[in-house]
C-alpha cells in the first residue's frame, strides 16, 4: 500500500462501492468487515510509520556524512569512487586522471580570459562524454551551460555542500584551489564581462552591444542609415522602446574609445589596480547589491513604460529618472570586481601597449574594454549633426 492516506481511503471506498476482496501480504481483505477495514487501517499506518522512520535515519545519515565531509549522492563531474571489491564499500572519492584534468584545464583557461563557449567546442571536438552521457547521444552535448555548471560547484575546489550551501570541508582532494574558484565565481557573476560574441554572429565592429544608451542603461545596437545618393553611414542608436535618445557615429566612436583606453593603460597610476588582487570581499556584497539594482531597474523600465504609453508627463519621467540613475549607478559600482583578467594584465606590462593592443583580435579588445570600462553616450544638443562629437562620451574604469 502506498504510504498516502488519502490515496488509501479512496482506494478503500472503491473496493467497498464495488464489492472487491484486497489481497496483501498473503492476506485477503473485506472491506464490508468492520474488522477487516480496522486491520487494514492500521496495517497502512504502521508502513506510514516504517516509512517515515527510514527516512528519518536516511536523512541522519546524510547529514551525518556532509557534517564529516564524506561523499553522497550522485559523482560530480572530475571524480572517481573506489570501493572495496569485497564488500562493496565505499572507501573514497579521488580525482580522475582524465575528466578531473578537464576540469583543471576549464578553470585555467577561463582564469585566463578564454570564453566558455571555446572550452566547450573544445571539448564536443575532441569527442568527450558529458557528465551525463557521451555528447553523441546527446542532442545538446557540451555547451556552455554545461561548463559553467561543472565549474560552479564547490565540490572541485574541495568542499563539501549540504542543501545548496558550502558547510566545511570535504574528505576528497580538491582539483582546484579554493581562491581560484572564487575568481571564476566573480567572473562568472560579472555581467559586465559578457560581451557580444561566443556561439553566435561575431560582433563586427569594437563598440556594438558595450556603449550604453546614457538614459536607459540599454547597449547600442549597430545600425546603418541608408539615404538617397549618399553613402550609407554606420551608427550605434539606442533602440529601447521609450527612449530611443542616443544615436552616434560607429568609426568616430571605435576610433575615440581606443585612443582614450590606450592613454589609460599607460599611466602608471593606474597599473596598481590592474595588476592587483582583491581581498575577496567583493563575492559577500554582489548578492544584495544585485537584487537591489533589478528592483530599481523594474522602477525605472514601469516609469518610462508609462511615458511611452502616454500615462506620465515628461516633466515626472525626468524627476524620477534623476532620482533613481544614480540609485542604480551605486549598485552596479557595488557589483564590480577588481580586475583579475589575465588579458589585462598581459596588455598593461607589455613593452609597447600599442603595438600589443593592435596584435589582438577584435573579440579580445572587445573584452577588455568590457571588462575595464563603462561607457556612455549622450544624447546630442545638435540635430542634424552627423560630425562625431566626443563630448558626448562618457569613458568612466569600472571599479575606480
């Protein structure tokens, strides 16, 4: 009998309305007894009571095992189980010599400034099984959310989680050390290191999807104007419904934000905090800092969703835009990390920034500027104008 009683009483009902005998544990049940019902009753309610008493210890003994570091459950990706060949008991949980270096390999590379989606192409090419089955029999194969999810788990680094948290230290050697997965953690929680590019159409042009619209926080998209016997010109336009503000000239625009970080990177002032690491506190406030933003930013897309459908004056919009921007600005500030990007690092100790930064592809200067810049565009005072006005750029260091 299934340990539900409501499930049972119904069971019982049916039998009764339709006159049938109950077989179980050698026994056959009447329903139209009043003996037969007591007996079956509390022959459920004593397996409701073995029920809940096995799962009870299991519960113990899980717990138990997580309190003293011990594995459970299902493997994690990187591990072995060795077990006596005797008794069948499981005596450790130890790297494996293959998919554990996977593992190690992933985190270096992603400490190392290389996209997720480059590690999992990797990966499919080389023909290896995803922690679930091998690729080839799975549609989706190694991608990468699969990567992500191996390198999110505190199990590689060497502890042990109980419910979803982190509760100490686990019994198995770790594949990586805790610091550097705390790192991978930060990038991975970055959003300002997510860059057009990885999986789908590269990006064509240095800026498109990084400069932001300097009203509605929304990337620039890249558009082309097309005009009658003229020769079409290239901008990045704000194209958020309600805003719609901020338009600029796409070659005047790449060319002045390379200028301005390359005189960045050369200043010596500026090498400390590039190069420097962080003291790891950063991980305990993003949480907060994170949700606080979301809800402003809500604020702020119902407020201009109001405007545009007419409901609000300009005159309102603009009071409760100033008032909740630097609110968000202060929020964002708190979800930037220092900068631990290896590309950075190589980029501001070479011997000649210049010539080092025009050696690198455009995804990876792409990535930098990510990574180390907020920039913003105005709108213009000028319409009509089609010179590019750098006035309007608003070059801000991410975490200074």
């Amino acid at each position: 009998v299934k340990c539900d009683e409501p499930v049972y009483v119904q069971l019982r009902k049916a039998c009764q309305r339709a006159g049938v005998l109950y077989l179980t544990h050698g026994r056959v049940y009447d329903f139209s007894r009043s003996d037969d019902t007591f007996m079956m009753g509390f022959e459920f309610l004593r397996a409701e009571a073995d029920a809940n008493t096995m799962r009870e210890r299991q519960l113990r003994t899980v717990k138990l095992n997580a309190d003293k570091g011990r594995p459970h459950g299902r493997l994690p990706y990187g591990y072995r189980r060795v077990y006596d060949q005797h008794t069948g008991v499981l005596l450790r949980q130890e790297p494996d010599p293959h998919t554990g270096q996977i593992v190690r390999d992933a985190a270096r590379d992603v400490l190392a400034g290389k996209s997720m989606y480059s590690i999992a192409m990797r990966l499919q090419d080389a023909g290896e099984p995803t922690p679930k089955k091998p690729w080839a029999e799975s549609p989706r194969g190694w991608d990468t959310y699969t990567v992500r999810q191996v390198l999110q788990n505190p199990t590689i680094a060497g502890k042990r989680v109980y419910r979803g948290e982190v509760i100490g230290q686990a019994q198995w050697e770790a594949l990586i050390e805790w610091e550097d997965f705390q790192k991978i953690q930060r990038l991975f929680a970055d959003p300002g290191r997510l860059v057009k590019g990885g999986g789908g159409m590269a990006a064509k042009t240095l800026m498109v999807h990084i400069a932001r619209c300097h009203y509605c926080g929304r990337p620039l998209k890249r558009a082309t104007m097309r005009k009658k016997e003229r020769t079409p010109a290239v901008k990045y336009q704000c194209q958020f419904r309600g805003c719609y503000k901020t338009m600029i000239s796409q070659p005047g625009l790449d060319a002045y934000v390379e200028q301005v970080v390359l005189e960045w990177f050369q200043n010596p002032t500026n090498l400390a905090w590039l190069t420097g690491d962080d003291d790891g506190d950063w991980l305990k406030v993003a949480e907060a800092a994170e949700q606080k933003r979301a809800a402003l930013q809500a604020r702020l897309d119902e407020v201009i969703a109001q405007y545009a459908a007419g409901s609000l004056n300009l005159d309102t919009l603009t009071k409760l835009e100033a008032a909740l921007r630097p609110q968000i600005a202060e929020a964002e500030q708190a979800l930037i990390p220092p900068v631990t990007d290896e590309r950075v690092r190589a980029l501001v100790t070479a011997e000649d920034v210049p010539a080092a930064w025009a050696g690198l592809p455009l995804l990876e200067r792409r990535k930098i500027i990510k990574a180390t810049f907020n920039v913003r565009i105005q709108q213009t005072q000028n319409r009509g104008q089609n010179a590019f006005e750098p006035e309007r750029v608003l070059i801000e260091p991410r975490a200074l």
